[in-house]
C-alpha cells in the first residue's frame, strides 16, 4: 500500500498570525529611478535661469495677473489667441496666484514634477514591450547618454546635458504624457491583438479594458483626451505623439472594424480637444513658418550629436525587425522609420522645426537596445560585444559631454552660465516696456515681468513683419546718427519706458541712469515719465 505524504500547515507566529506576512521588494527601476529623480532635480536647480526660461516664465506672470485676459507674454500687445497660454500654463497660472509665488519660482518648481512624469512614462513604456525587470534601467542609461560627442542643448531632448537646463519647460511635460500615451495605446494595441488570436481559436476573448479600468469606448475617448492635452502643451512634440501612436496601434496587424472605430474615436476626441481650447487656435500654427529658421541649426552637424545611439542601437532594431518576420509588425522599428521620413521631410522641404523630432526619433533605436541587454544570461557573443560596446559609448559620452551636468567643474565643460537681471527688474514696474540691447537681458526680462519693445523669439501671434519693424526700430534707437526727435517718436510709439543698454553702447542724453551691474557692465536707464 502506498502512502500518500500529507502536507501540514504550520501556524503563523508573530506579526503573521492574523494575516501571512509577504515582504515588498522594490523593483531595480524604482531604486535607480529615484536616484536620478533627485540628482537631475538638484543639477537643474544648479543652473541659473538662461535660454527660453524667460520666456516661460513669462508666460506665468501674465496668467498670474489675468487668467482670463493674459496680455501678450513678451510684448506690450493683448494676449489673445496666444499658442503658450495651454491648459498646463494655465494650471501654473492658478498655482502662481494661489501660492503668491512668482513665475520664476513656478518653473523652478515644476522640474521634479516633469521629471516624475517622464521618469515614470518612460518605465511604463518599456514594461509594455518586455516583462524583463532590467530593462527600464538600461533604458534609462541609454536615453540620457547615448546621443553623441557633441552636445544637443534642445527642449524636449532626453539626454542628460539637455534636461539639466530645461526640465522646466513645458516641452519636458508634453515629452513625459506622449510616453504615457504611448504606453497605453501599445496595451490597447496589443490586448486587440490577443483579442484576434483567442476569436481565431474559438476561445472566449479577453476583456478589452482601456486606463484605470475603463473598458472600450470610454478608454479610448480617455486616451484621446492625453494626446490633445499635449497638443495643446506643445504642438511639435504632438507630431511625435502622433506618430508613435500609429506605430503602436498598427504594428500588431491589421485591425478589425471594431477597433478601427476606438480608435477613430481617440483621434477625434484628441481633435475635439483642442478644437474647444478658448485661448488659441493651435491648429492654424500648422502653415506657420516662423519658428523654422531659428531651428535651422539643429540640422547642422547632426550626426556628431547623435552617431553613438544609431551605431549601437540599430544593430538591436535590426534584430527585433529579424524576429518579428515583417519589421512593419514591431512598433519600435515602424517608429524609428515614420520619425526618419519627418526628419527627412523637415530637411528637404525647408521645414526645420521638424529637427525638434531628433529626440523622438533615437528613442526606438536606445529602446531596442535596452530591450536587448535586458536578455536573461547566458548571452550569446554577439550579444556580450553589444554590451560591451554599450558600456564604452556610454563612458564615452559621459566624459566628453554629459559629465557637466552633475560635476560643477569647468573641466568636462560648462553649462550655460546667464547672468541675472535681479538688480535691473528691483526698478521696472511689471507690463512696463523695456527697450533691450544685447543677448541676455531680452531673454530674461520677461520672465521679470517686464515687457520687450521687440521680442527676441519669433511668435505666431505677432507675425515676423512686425516684430521685424520692432527689431528695426530698436536698431534706429540705439544708432549714434538717429537724432534726439527721432527717439522720442520710437519711445512714444512704443511706449517705451526703460532702457537696458550694453556697456558698448552710449546712454542718450534725455535717459536718467537708475542702476547698472557690476557683473557685466550693462546700464539701467529711465525715458519718459516712469510707472511705480
């Protein structure tokens, strides 16, 4: 006779007597997460206020002064139909008014709330391709250093230089919800297409559920509310969003009726939302072509800024085109190719806002390598030298380039390093005209409060004739051969207030100096009669 063991149960002691005891471990992308969340929260607070912060900045303080009748962020002009006044802005208006603080600090403090967004879209979105728990660290490591040896100081741009400087801005926020977005279309796209194979085996379908538990119809129209929030934040990373949602939904295979109508039903309701934003028309910037020429340098040397992470990781898109049969059925490979047909297309057809789509684009390209090193051992040796060779591109690049945004040191380079306007905004009452010389002060007065007689960026809103004429007028005032009537007509047109003139330039005998810096020689001057 054969005895069958019985299995005991031992009686729970302690802390586990009334309910059994399962320790919680964090995942290796929680700890390493959170260990970058707080270095690049500190290395960007290190780096003072410099490049388009001004302009963002400015954007708080008028929607602190109205929040429904912003003026102009930059200049003395009325503010509606404004493409920066989003709901986001909006939202840090609000926060702006009830807090007290001003637009400077609401920047500042928006950076650990971009980064926990982008930090944790970037986990979800990696945990949608792979369940391999190393991946989203890999992940990380390859987004932030593998670029190239040369530095790409852009918003939007995920490596470790560029966040430093502009995680504040309202580009890192819109980067952060499109991986989000993305995320949620690959499970949607994905549970459609498990949807497909149970149909086909007779089996009885999974449930389709959409975010947070709404099934069909409802999660969609939720999804298409996220992709028109960054519509409305940033419309050139929209462009991104958009393409990597087809990427995402079509790479399973062709989809049924059903699902073509979810999915018709995202996009419209992405359409609707922008549609019923009162503030701007923000699909009318689709003809503009103003911001065109100032993006017409990231095209320049655009292979020194981004050769490391197409040499090591098309090898590993190559291998996931390999396994999928047809490389259209995996998404990061129908993303990296439609990212390169915008690239090309901003390139050949003069559209060089399209170079802003440089980000987006390595991404599948560092995805597929993450994914790949993220294979449980043992490796095969085409898989230990890609390894290798990932390990030395990212030293590589950390110590020619990205070293400087965790290092003060002027050794591994430096960050920009802008002086401050403190001193001169203590004098210029907030909306009062501010006729600029130089570089710096255009850029960063605003952020004060104050306003430009012309604005340093080109603005949609304004249009390049005018702010042409601006930029002329301002030339004509700062010429030695203009004479005293002909600046008191500029002054009076534009109603110009302040003068902030380089130490190379002579202060006109009917501006009273008020203060100047000692930092960099500039000269505060007083025209006409003014303000508190």
């Amino acid at each position: 006779m054969t005895v069958t063991p019985t299995r005991t149960r031992t009686a729970a002691r302690g802390s586990t007597a009334l309910r059994r005891f399962r320790p919680w471990y964090p995942s290796p992308y929680l700890l390493v997460g959170g260990l970058a969340w707080l270095a690049l929260t500190l290395a960007s607070w290190r780096v003072p206020m410099c490049c388009d912060f001004g302009q963002h900045a400015a954007v708080v303080e008028r929607l602190r002064e109205s929040l429904l009748h912003p003026r102009h962020p930059l200049a003395d002009l009325p503010g509606e139909g404004s493409p920066y006044y989003s709901p986001y802005a909006l939202a840090q208006g609000l926060f702006a008014r009830l807090t007290g603080l001003n637009g400077i600090a609401t920047v500042r403090l928006a950076t650990p709330f971009h980064l926990a967004v982008l930090l944790t879209g970037l986990g979800r979105l990696v945990r949608a391709l792979t369940p391999r728990p190393w991946a989203p660290v890999w992940a990380l490591a390859a987004v932030t250093l593998l670029w190239g040896t040369e530095r790409a100081w852009w918003s939007g741009f995920l490596n470790l230089v560029s966040m430093t400087g502009n995680l504040g801005y309202p580009s890192a926020l819109a980067l952060g919800l499109t991986l989000w977005a993305w995320a949620l279309t690959a499970d949607r796209a994905l549970t459609a297409d498990r949807d497909r194979a149970a149909d086909g085996r007779g089996a009885r379908p999974v449930r389709f559920v959409g975010p947070g538990g709404l099934p069909g119809l409802p999660g969609h129209a939720a999804l298409g509310v996220l992709y028109g929030l960054v519509l409305l934040i940033h419309p050139v990373t929209f462009v991104a969003a958009a393409l990597g949602a087809v990427a995402f939904a079509a790479a399973p295979g062709r989809p049924r009726p059903a699902l073509l109508a979810r999915w018709a039903l995202t996009a419209a309701t992405a359409l609707a939302v922008a549609l019923a934003w009162p503030y701007c028309d923000v699909l009318a910037l689709a003809g503009d072509t103003g911001l065109d020429v100032m993006h017409r340098q990231l095209y320049d040397r655009l292979p020194q800024r981004c050769w490391l992470a197409v040499v090591l990781g098309l090898p590993a898109l190559c291998v996931r085109a390999r396994r999928a049969g047809r490389p259209w059925r995996d998404p990061l490979v129908l993303l990296f190719a439609l990212d390169c047909a915008a690239l090309a297309y901003g390139w050949f057809g003069g559209r060089w806002t399209y170079a802003r789509l440089l980000g987006p684009a390595l991404l599948p390209l560092q995805l597929a390598l993450a994914v790949e090193l993220a294979a449980p051992r043992p490796w095969s040796r085409r898989r230990r030298a890609l390894g290798v060779a990932a390990a030395a591109g990212a030293a590589c690049a950390l110590l020619t380039v990205h070293a400087a945004a965790l290092v003060p040191s002027d050794r591994f380079g430096r960050l920009p390093h802008w002086p401050s306007y403190d001193w001169a905004a203590r004098h210029i009452g907030r909306g009062e005209p501010v006729l600029a010389d130089g570089y710096f002060a255009p850029r960063l007065l605003p952020g004060h409060g104050a306003d430009l007689v012309a604005p340093p960026w080109p603005d949609p809103l304004l249009g390049e004739a005018e702010r042409g004429r601006r930029l002329a007028a301002t030339a004509r005032y700062l010429d030695p051969a203009t004479g005293r009537a002909g600046r008191e007509a500029i002054a009076r047109r534009y109603r110009v207030r302040w003068l902030l003139l380089t130490r190379w330039k002579r202060t006109p005998e009917e501006a009273v100096v008020v203060a100047w810096s000692r930092e960099t020689g500039e000269v505060l001057a007083r025209v006409g009669r003014a303000g508190p």
